[in-house]
C-alpha cells in the first residue's frame, strides 16, 4: 500500500496518482475538516488484497483520477494556483460535486 502523509504530498504526487482507484482515508477522517484534508493520510491500494482490506476498513476520499481532473482543471484556468487554491478547489468539489474554475 502506498502512504500518501497529507495534502501537499498528495499534491506533489498527483502527476503519479493511478488512472483507475480511490484514495482511502482512515475511518475517523472526516470530509468538511480541512485540517483533516491538510495532515491526514492517504492510502493508494497496490494489489486487489489491499483493495479487499480498505474497502473493509478504510473510507474514501476521492477516486484519483477525479483528483488528478480537479487540480488539473484549477491550474488549467489559473496556472498560477498555489496550494491552497488548490485545496479549495478540492473543498469545492466535495461540496458541490462540480469543478471550481
């Protein structure tokens, strides 16, 4: 399984993130926290055993083909974004099930 510790490396890791697959969160993780978005853990599965094993015990975040579209939306209308735009435009998302452009 592959450990992703917080946003900024989820971010870093994002040109990587698989095509196909969810980004799982620990149970206890909470969605409308954004310090929960900013420091928890991330967990990419590697095999279907490990998908078995999150599906059972873990929740999800956002399926990472999702996440990769919504960062690459954000930059594609303001290159520029900085982080936190960034995790804005995934609050939004969560919120509102639409891109922020």
């Amino acid at each position: 399984m592959i450990l992703i510790d917080g946003f900024e490396e989820l971010l870093e890791k994002c040109g990587s993130l698989p095509d196909v697959g969810w980004l799982y969160v620990e149970e206890s993780f909470n969605l409308n926290s954004i310090e929960d978005i900013k420091k928890r853990k991330y967990y990419i599965v590697e095999n279907e055993d490990e998908e078995i094993d999150c599906e059972e015990n873990y929740g999800t975040f956002l399926e990472a083909p999702i996440f990769k579209a919504i960062i690459e939306n954000k930059l594609e209308h303001h290159p520029n974004s900085d982080k936190n735009e960034l995790l804005n435009a995934v609050i939004y998302y969560l919120e509102n099930d639409d891109f922020l452009d």
